[in-house]
C-alpha cells in the first residue's frame, strides 16, 4: 500500500500575509513539475500556533519555520527526496 506524503500550509492569517499565498501556488507547481500528484496529499490549515516565525509549512508532522519564496523548493527537495526517481 502507498503511503502519500501529507504537506499541509498554514492558512492562518499571519502566514497568508507572511507570504503563504504565494507559497501554496510555488508548492502546488512543484508538486506537478516533479509528478508528485499521486504521491503528495497537499491542503491547507488553520494556524498552527507558531505565528510570529511564520509563515509555516508542516510535511510530514515536522513543521518548517520563516518559509519563504527562497527556501521553499530547498525545504520541499530535502524532505520528499525519496520520492523523486
């Protein structure tokens, strides 16, 4: 059975202003340039309480601080490595 790779970006309104609206648009490219469709389940959430180091990205249950246009695709590389062939 495959186990999909969950990510999910907070929604809450410091990260959205934080950056996190255009975070969800890069993610959600990455996810189909890399084919990752069938093996990443990517929503969004509520806050996840850590609003003054937003905007935050949890994958896999590890939540990734102060995310931002500029580390986004390291963070996103590093953490679904496996999946890419």
């Amino acid at each position: 059975m495959n186990h999909r790779r969950e990510i999910i970006i907070c929604l809450g309104s410091s990260c959205f202003a934080r950056g996190n609206k255009s975070l969800l648009k890069i993610i959600q490219r990455y996810i189909t340039t890399h084919g990752l469709g069938d093996k990443v389940f990517f929503k969004g959430d509520h806050c996840f309480g850590d609003c003054s180091i937003g905007p935050n990205v949890k994958i896999d249950g590890k939540i990734y601080n102060q995310v931002s246009e500029e580390n986004i695709h390291q963070i996103l590389a590093e953490a679904l490595q496996d999946l890419k062939k």
